[in-house]
C-alpha cells in the first residue's frame, strides 16, 4: 500500500513539473469581445472584426460555438487576424457603435425561446441566425454572411477579408477567390 501512495504521490508531483509549454500548444480559445471593445482596441491597432450574432435559442449557433469556434486553426487565425466579438442579437443591454447608441425596447426580461431583435442586429443587417459580420478597420461594414458555417467554410471569409479585401474589391475578384480557394482548416 505505501507503494502504491508513493508512487500516485511522485506521479502527482512529476505531472505539475510537465513543461508550461505544453499547455500552450492549443490556443485557448477565440479571444471574444464586446463590439465596444474591439472598436476601442481598434484605434490602438486596426484590424478588422468579426462579429458573431447570434441568439439562445438558435441551434446552428450552438453550433457553430461547439463545432467552428473550437477549432484550433480557426481560433488561432481568428485571434491573429481579426477583433472577435459575440453579440447575443437578442440581448437587452444597450450598445454603443459608430457614435449610434443601440438598445432592445421590445426586449422581454425572462422569456425563454425568441424575444425582440436588438437595434444593432438591423444596422448590422442581420435578418438570420447565426451571421457574421465582418467590418473593415474603420468599424464600417464589410458584408455580413448568413448561416451556419464549419472551419473549412469560415475560412474562406475570414483569409478573404483579412488578406484581399479592399473597398474597390470588386464582385469579380471576389468569384474568382472564391472558386479557386483550397481550404487548409
């Protein structure tokens, strides 16, 4: 039996002496924030934003949480790349972007299911869940994309929009991206 207790003892011991490196192979996760404070992250280093909106109750955006935003190659990419936020486009809290205050006065404290869309979600032109939302490096809107998406599908807008969009980006150029991309996610 003290064999048995001194080995399970100097396992214990050997494990927390593992290299800190280790633990660090796989990112964490996606590095989530709130649309404020990616704008107010962006005047410090521009970079463009991805906004996650999503709601509760929508199962392709459990989803996508579970089965997208997990992947470490997305999560890294993401967290190299863009600002990522996760907007609940059902939520009360008033928001603040671009200078526009944003609120939900049809918002129902308690209802369980679907409850009144967010003023933001409309000037971010969500009309299905879940959407991405992509914006440029001034806040303003990219294109927002609709619906469910694996790692292999994000990758596409997000290597298209963090590595060749520009403003005068034409519908061409993006068909052309689009129809030669080889994902690698």
């Amino acid at each position: 039996m003290k064999h048995f207790a001194l080995v399970g003892f100097l396992g214990i011991v050997l494990l927390g002496a593992l290299p800190s490196a280790w633990s660090q192979q796989a990112p964490a996760g996606v590095q989530w924030m709130s649309i404020e404070q990616a704008m107010e992250a962006q005047k410090r280093s521009p970079r463009k934003v991805m906004v996650d909106v999503y709601t509760q109750w929508c199962g392709p955006c459990k989803m996508m949480m579970a089965n997208t935003f997990t992947d470490p190659e997305v999560i890294a990419y993401l967290n190299a790349n863009y600002y990522a936020v996760k907007f609940d486009a059902e939520s009360q809290p008033s928001v603040t972007f671009q200078g526009s205050t944003y609120s939900n006065p049809g918002y129902r404290p308690g209802v369980t299911g679907r409850n009144a869309p967010h003023q933001l979600a409309a000037a971010l032109g969500v009309t299905a869940y879940p959407t991405l939302v992509f914006l440029d490096e001034k806040g303003e809107i990219i294109a927002p994309i609709t619906g469910y998406k694996t790692p292999p599908q994000i990758e596409l807008y997000l290597r298209f929009f963090a590595e060749h969009w520009t403003r005068s980006t034409v519908q061409t150029e993006w068909e052309k991206y689009r129809d030669g991309f080889q994902p690698t996610f």
